[in-house]
C-alpha cells in the first residue's frame, strides 16, 4: 500500500514539475519573437528616417527623389481609385500560376533525376546550359509567342523557378544518410518504402527551401516580363509612370513589392515549419 500511495503521490508533482518548464519555454518564445519585432521596427523607422533626411538635405537631385510623403501619398490616391489592388492582383494571378506550375514540374524532375545517376550525368549539361542564359532576353520571344496577357508572364516566371526547385529537389534527394540508406539496404528495404520513409523526408527540407527562393523570383520574372510589355500588373504601372517622371509612383510600386515579397517569405516559412513539425528543434 505504501508504494501505491507514493505513486500516487509523485505523479502529480511531476506533472507540476512538467507544465511550468513548458510555460517557461512558450513565454521566452513570446519575449523573443517581441523583442524582434521590436528591433524591426527599430530599423524600419531609421531607414525612413534616412530616407527623408536624404530629401530634407538635398543630397539627390529633386527630379529623381521624392519623400516618404509623397510616395505614401501616391499609394494612399492609387489604393483609393483601384488601381494598385488591380494591377496587383493581375500581378499575383501570374505569380501564382506560375510559381504552382514550376513547383509541380521542377519537383518531379528534380527527384526524378535524384533517382536516377545515370540520366542526372546524361541531361545536366544541358541544364545548366539552359540555366545560364538569361532569362530576361527570352522576354520579347515569350510575349511574340504568347501575347501580351498573363502566358508570357507566366512562361518567363516558370522559366527562371522551375531551374531553382529543380536544383533543390536534387540536392534534397542527394542528401539523403548513406548510412542509412545502406542499413535499409541491408534488411531488404523495398524501393517504394526506401522513398517514402527515407529519400522523401530527407528532400523536402532542401524543397521547401528552394520553394521560398522560387517564390520570390516568381515575382520578379512576372513583373521582369510586365515591364517590357503587358496589358497590366505593377511592372506595367513601374514603366507607365517612369515614362512619365513619376518617380513618387515608381517607389511606391517598388515599395509595394518589396512588402508582397516579404509576405510571400513569410507564408512559405509557415508553412514549412507546419509541414516539418514532425523534425527535431535541433536538426
């Protein structure tokens, strides 16, 4: 009896002893992730800070700076009349289509040529042949082939991520523990369940990576093609109103992609770490 009694009683302690060790965790968790924020926002403020000391100061000719106070006021009227959520959504729709294409189709070639040595060793000269052109120079092919719509938009945006996730599925299947790799080997692991259970886990870490990287140059390839020809979006707004001197417009534009980008970074950083929970904090 005194035994069951000392078990009874040493449980509940060490469910207290458990509990605060994890609120501890989750409020210095909370502390951290605050105080970055904070510092952020430190930094931002300095850079307009700079921003409008370099107006104030007249260090830059008049014709080509504009203050913080005009560009957020462009923003402000374009906002107002559509314009900007317009040609941001034009933009975004082609970002979209294109970065979900190049993923599907750069994923399974990259694994596939993971896989398989032999084809890797035969196809990847021309890979990277194909990688080093620049892709901005086939813009005006795209747009003469596909119009000025959302297909050449789409197809020099794919042309430049789908070598990214490529290289990345690659090095993601490549990545995969010898070792282990040989122990499932040695018990006669079947191919399908070596996949699966091995070369699939060790992959998608080196995928995810290079998803957020070909996410980001998705919108730079959509609004690449949009400035050299396109019916709408924001890289036609960029060309529009330099055209025209516009140059409150042009940074305002500019500053709007700078913050799609960093959302965009964000969704895909959450969805890793919501796909990989399963890994260890440490690895």
């Amino acid at each position: 009896m005194a035994t069951d009694t000392t078990a009874v009683v040493a449980a509940p302690a060490e469910v207290g002893v458990t509990r605060p060790g994890r609120s501890a965790r989750r409020r210095r968790t909370l502390r951290s992730k605050a105080t970055l924020r904070a510092w952020q926002i430190v930094v931002l403020a300095a850079l307009v800070g700079l921003w409008q000391l370099v107006i104030s100061m007249h260090w830059v000719d008049p014709i080509i700076a504009k203050s913080p106070r005009q560009v957020f006021s462009f923003l402000g009227k374009s906002a107002s009349s559509g314009q900007l959520w317009h040609n941001t959504a034009a933009t975004m729709e082609a970002v979209v289509v294109a970065f979900s294409l190049a993923s599907v189709v750069g994923v399974a070639i990259g694994i596939t040529l993971g896989l398989l040595p032999a084809a890797e060793r035969v196809v990847t000269p021309f890979f990277d042949a194909a990688n080093a052109m620049p892709r901005i120079a086939l813009a005006p092919v795209f747009i003469v082939w596909l119009g000025i719509g959302i297909g050449a938009k789409v197809a020099l945006a794919f042309s430049i991520v789908v070598f990214i996730v490529v290289a990345a599925a690659q090095g993601g299947v490549r990545s995969a523990d010898p070792e282990v790799l040989r122990m499932s080997a040695v018990f006669g692991v079947s191919r399908r369940h070596l996949f699966y259970k091995v070369l699939l886990p060790a992959a998608i870490p080196s995928i995810f990576s290079g998803l957020r990287l070909g996410l980001v140059y998705a919108l730079l390839g959509v609004v690449g093609s949009e400035i050299i020809a396109s019916q709408n979006g924001l890289g036609q707004l960029i060309t529009l109103y330099s055209n025209n001197y516009r140059m409150d417009a042009v940074y305002g534009i500019l500053l709007v992609l700078a913050v799609i980008a960093s959302i965009l970074n964000m969704i895909m950083a959450t969805a890793e770490r919501w796909l990989l929970r399963w890994r260890p904090d440490d690895v």
